[in-house]
C-alpha cells in the first residue's frame, strides 16, 4: 500500500540542504529513479529523447500512488517519506533514497510533466502539469508510475545554454542509469535513446548487471562479492555489508569512472569510498590504470546521512574511516580468494622472461625491419629473410607460460555465480558427464543439465585467464579424440592461450616486436603455435634472387 504524504514543517524544510535540485537532464532522470526505487520498482524503464530536454521518461512497477497524493506529490515540500512530527530524528535513520519533497516540484518548475500512476485502484490517474497549471483525468494503466518530462528548461534559456550537446548530456545519463543498475543488480532496467535501446540489466544480480552494462567478456571476468563484517563505530560495534562485483585486475581503464560505489543502494560520487575500492586492488594495477568494479556498502544502521549534499552524491558517514578500512579489506580478500593475483597482463605481457630452456635464442641475431598486414613481422637474419606471425608466436608465448603455471599443481579455478548454461552437442554432453573427474582435474566443475546443456559452475582460470564455453567445448572435442595424441589439458591451455593473443591488425612498435621475439626464443618449441601451426617462415635470398632473374644474390 502506499504510504500516505505529509508536509513537512518550516524547521524540517530548513534543515534540509537547499540547493538547485534540477541543473541538467541527468538530475532529472536521477530524481525520477530515486523515486521509482523508493516505490519499490522491481522493473524500470527509462527513455530518453536527444539531449534530455526534449524527452525523459521513466516508467516503474513500484507501489504508485493514490489520486489525492498524486496531487500533492507535485506540491512543493511534500513527502509520503517522513512523518512531519517525527522529522527532526528521522533525518538520519531514513531509509529511502531522498526525502527532500521538492524534486517533482523542481522538475514541473522547469518543464512540462506528465504523471500517470496507480496504486492498484481500477483507475489510474493522470496529472499534467504545465506552468503551474494542474490537469487531473483518468488514465488506463496498471500499478505503477510514469513520469514523462518534456521541454525541459524552455523558458530557462541560460541553464539549456549551459548544457554540454547531446552526446555528453546522453552520455551523463547513460553513465548514471549504469551506476544504478550496478547498484541494484536485483532490479531490472532499460535505457533507450531516441528509439534504440543502449542497454538492458534482468534484475538477475551483478554478473548480469555487467553484462547488461558492459559484455559478456567483461563479465565473465569478474567475482561477486558478498560479505559482511562488524566494524567499530562510535557507538561500539555495528554490521557493514558490502555486495557487488570486482572484474579481475586484468581488466583495467585509464580513468576511475568505472569504479562505482554505492551506499545503501543509492549510487554516489564518494571519492574517500571509491579511493578504498582502488586500494583494495593494491598492488595488481599497474600505476595509473583503474579497475572496473561496482560495489554496494550498507553501512551499519543509522549511520548514513543521505541528505549533505544537495545533488545526493556525496554521503555523510559516521565512522568513515572504519567504513573505508573495511571496504579496502574486503576487496582485497575478494580478488585473492578469487585468484586474481596473478593477472592476465602478467599472462601476455612481453617484457616477463620465460624460464627460458638450455639453448641459445634461435632469433638471437634478428633485425626487426617491418611488418606486413599488421599480421607479419619481417625480420632480416643473415642471409634470409624470417617472417613471424606475431598472432600464432604470442600464443605460443602464452601457452608455455600456461603450462609452466599450471604444470603438477591443480588449476586454479573461477566459480560462476549463478553457474552458466552451455549448450553442446548430445554426445559431448554425455561425454563430460563420462568424464567429470577429468574435467574436475582441469578446473571444470560441469553437470549433465539434459537436452544438450551443461551446467558450468566452475571453470579454469590459470593466471587469470577465465575459461569460456568455447574453451569447455575445445576440452571437450579433444577428449572425444582420445585415440589421438591430444591431450586435453593442453587442448585446455592452447584455446585460454589463443584469446589474449596479439591479433592481425595489432600494431607493433619495433621495440615490442624485438620483445615478441626474445620471449619465443625462450619457449621450448617457439617454431609451432600450440596448435601446431608454424610461427615463423624464413625465406632465403636465393629465393628472391631466383624470383628476379638474378644469377647472383650479390648486388651487379
Ligand atoms: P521525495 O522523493 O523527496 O519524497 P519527490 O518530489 O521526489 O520527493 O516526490 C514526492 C512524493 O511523490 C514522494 O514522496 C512519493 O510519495 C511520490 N512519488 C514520486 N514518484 C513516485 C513514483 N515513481 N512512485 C510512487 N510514488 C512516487
Ligand atoms: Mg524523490
């Protein structure tokens, strides 16, 4: 049921920060989806038109509202959100995301506003509200609320002015839709811009937030975390808990935009928090990369004030060092747990030496004097001319590197929160079901799920590199080849090798090309890709002179 609106009390109205609500589109769609949770949306749509002046819709399933309150609700200062009697000590124990009562009044000063809802009656309401004017009618829809915003800032031609084009205004919603939907991973959301949808989250939890976010390789390399822990606070000690998801330190951007922290499910630019995220992190980033990561901090109870800032971005907390310390800890047992230590950029970089075997390097005398396709390096040695596909020679970097990882010792592994589905052919299926031990022993954790589809709870992760269907199904193949020498371990390592490879179209400097070949002539086989493709072609001058008619391979 909904609750039932207030108005708040001068002395209230005072002590809540002041302050322009609405200075750009993105406020709008921030005060709307504040609303929405509030309302207990389960499901949240937003669509925006151009730069968000002409169009914001955010639509939800949440508890909707009563014809009477919906009348208020556009009232300055009023609030279903705190009793007006009890205001003063419920300022810092409420539990919603916003309590001021002024941003729907703030959005009809500054545009036109369209508020369909209902609260589960026969008959919805609808208000629209232009200039102060207030029309009410009937509206067929069923519980929940919309709230359409148009022509936003038409008479305010300073504040349109101000605004940064449609592109970096979109971008800023698209940017804030994203924090909330990482910051509730448990509520579905969609965005869509002029017609086309940008991105969906399934309320399926934060792996599918990051997917829904960003992709499916992202995703993949990520660990959820969830965990609870007392922290001291000036009142003894109380429960912090913290959620969300860590993508592997592999995975890095060059700002820390992508670092998104939330408090109570609330999304907030807090720089102290997202500070102890990164330092979580520690010493697996390198200097000035950032990870990707959206975490949710419940601090304990009563010691959260959403309200110091006028925009809600930064949070009063409490105890905020013990709140900061905890969240450093926790991210970093959650990426050690998850063994991330080791990073994929480890797994491919070039400058780490192999163990290298007892022999000389086999391109010890190499000139690197260009490249073909983006694909070939061309190298003069001697008398002939050596070719190098730089793609099959990084794998096979890669794939000794793998193997020495993981050589003896089991494969470290990744856990799949919730397990994935993998469809296989009908005999695979019932292959890995024959051979589940094996699978185990490489990492694996699969069952047999019928119709053709595996259920993946656990896949191997060496040095970082997170095992994909299309690794399972290679492990696969190769087992049911078991008259042929292939193993399937190394079936395993060459597909985990091949992906962080360089690629046709990767341009090389000279220096990483020369880097490219000392660590191939480190490998104990640098003249075959670990699928047994060569990774170098040598071409002898007697060929091109022969190709030029020339008798001589000497200049004459
Ligand atoms: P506040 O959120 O600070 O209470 P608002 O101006 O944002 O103030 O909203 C005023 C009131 O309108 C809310 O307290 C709530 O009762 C009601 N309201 C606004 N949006 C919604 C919605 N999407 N679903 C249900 N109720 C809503
Ligand atoms: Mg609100």
């Amino acid at each position: 049921m909904a609750p039932s609106l207030t108005r708040l009390d001068d002395a209230t109205v005072a002590q809540i920060a002041a302050g322009e609500v609405i200075s750009r589109p993105a406020r709008v769609v921030g005060e709307l989806l504040d609303n929405a949770l509030d309302a207990g949306a389960s499901r949240i749509a937003v669509a925006v038109d151009g730069d968000g002046t002409d169009r914001i819709r955010v639509e939800d399933d949440g508890h909707g509202l009563a014809r009477a309150d919906a009348e208020l609700a556009v009232e300055r200062h009023t609030t279903s959100k705190l009793s007006a009697d009890a205001a003063g000590d419920a300022l810092t124990a409420v539990s919603t995301l916003g309590f001021r009562g002024e941003a729907l009044a703030a959005i009809c000063d500054c545009a036109t506003v369209e508020l369909v809802t209902n609260n589960g009656d026969a008959v919805g309401t609808k208000l629209h509200v232009d200039d102060g004017e207030v029309t009410v009618s009937d509206a067929a829809r069923g519980q929940g609320t919309t709230v359409i915003v148009t022509d936003l800032f038409a008479d305010r031609p300073a504040r349109s002015e101000s605004l940064a084009g449609p592109a970096a205004e979109f971008g800023r919603i698209s940017d804030l839709v994203a924090d909330y939907a990482l910051a509730r991973p448990d509520v579905r959301f969609s965005l869509r811009h002029d017609g086309t949808t940008t991105f969906t989250t399934t309320g399926n939890g934060p792996r599918d937030a990051l997917l829904g976010v960003y992709d499916a390789d992202l995703a993949r390399q990520a660990t959820v975390i969830e965990h609870g822990t007392d922290i001291d606070t000036a009142e003894g000690t109380g429960s912090l808990d913290l959620r969300g998801i860590l993508a592997y330190p592999s995975v890095t951007r060059m700002s820390r935009e992508h670092v998104r922290v939330a408090v109570d499910g609330r999304p907030v630019a807090d720089s102290g928090l997202r500070r102890a995220v990164i330092d979580g992190y520690d010493s697996l980033l390198a200097g000035d990369q950032y990870p990707v990561a959206a975490i949710d901090v419940r601090p304990p109870a009563g010691s959260v004030d959403p309200n110091v800032h006028p925009a809600k971005q930064q949070v009063g907390l409490r105890d905020r060092d013990a709140v900061e310390t905890a969240v450093e800890a926790a991210v970093g047992d959650a990426l050690s747990t998850a063994d991330a230590r080791r990073t994929e950029a480890a797994a491919t970089d070039l400058t780490t030496k192999l163990d290298a075997v007892d022999r000389s390097d086999p391109f010890a005398d190499l000139r690197v004097i260009g490249s073909f396709r983006k694909l070939y390096l061309l190298c003069e040695d001697g008398d002939e001319l050596l070719v190098v596909d730089q793609h099959a020679a990084h794998e096979r970097v890669n794939y000794e590197r793998l193997r020495a990882a993981v050589d003896d010792e089991s494969i470290p592994q990744a856990t799949l929160e919730p397990p994935e589905s993998v469809s296989v052919p009908p005999a695979a299926a019932s292959l890995a079901d024959a051979h589940a031990d094996l699978l185990d022993s490489l990492g694996f954790a699969v069952e047999e799920f019928g119709g053709g589809t595996l259920r993946v709870a656990a896949v191997p992760a060496p040095l970082g590199r997170v095992a994909d269907a299309d690794a399972l199904r290679a492990t696969l193949d190769s087992i049911a080849a078991d008259q042929q020498p292939a193993d399937p371990r190394d079936a395993l390592l060459a597909e985990l090798a091949c992906h962080p490879s360089l690629k046709a179209g990767d341009a090389l400097s000279t220096a990483a090309a020369e880097k490219l070949l000392a660590r191939l002539g480190e490998c104990e086989q640098p003249f075959a890709c670990p699928h047994g493709r060569p990774t170098v072609c040598r071409i002898n001058e007697a060929t091109l002179a022969a190709g030029f008619d020339r008798g001589s391979t000497r200049l004459g």
